[in-house]
C-alpha cells in the first residue's frame, strides 16, 4: 500500500470498522459463539475494544453503550431476537479454542 498520513489512516480504520459493525448487524444469523470459535472473537469483543479505546481518550461509555454501538440496539433486545442457545458441539469446540494456547 502506498504511503498515507496518519489523519488518512485513521478515516480508513474508522470507515472499515463502521463497515464490519453493519455487515455484523445484518448478518443476525451468525451468532456469537460460531465467530468465536472461527474468529477468536464476537460482537462482545468488539463492544468491549470499543469502550477501552474511549477509555483509553478519557470519554466515558459504558458496556452498554459499547454494546448499543456494535449491535445497533440494546443488547438484551438483540439477545431475546436473534440469539439461541449454544449447542453441545458449538459449546465443545468453544471450550477446546479457549484451552489452545495463542
């Protein structure tokens, strides 16, 4: 990639993160659990990376409000529409990448 200025940079990490946290709310098939057995991480993740960065510049926001940004609605409403419980295989392969060493 080309040399670009740090101002320039940070506008493409903001755009592509906006672009995942939509593709991630359109896409309410996909839970959690399957993105943190593929992934390593989930929408609580980036919920959770989202209130350290604005910890981090001193704003306040709360886990909720963090949740309310990636998921696009309270998460106890996204929870009560779209996520079923976890399956045996789905809670196995999750405990099995959490024992893996990174």
């Amino acid at each position: 990639m080309t040399e670009i200025d740090a101002a320039t940079r940070t506008e493409l990490e903001a755009a592509v993160f906006r672009r995942l946290v939509a593709h991630l709310q359109a896409r309410t098939d996909v839970q959690n659990i399957d993105l943190m057995n593929m992934a390593g991480f989930c929408r609580n993740c980036l919920s959770n990376w989202l209130k350290d960065a604005a910890e981090a510049k001193d704003l306040p926001m709360s886990k909720d409000e963090s949740r309310e940004a990636v998921y696009g609605m309270p998460f106890a409403e996204w929870k009560r529409l779209y996520q079923s419980d976890a399956s045996p295989e789905q809670q196995a392969a999750f405990a099995k990448a959490a024992a893996e060493p990174h």
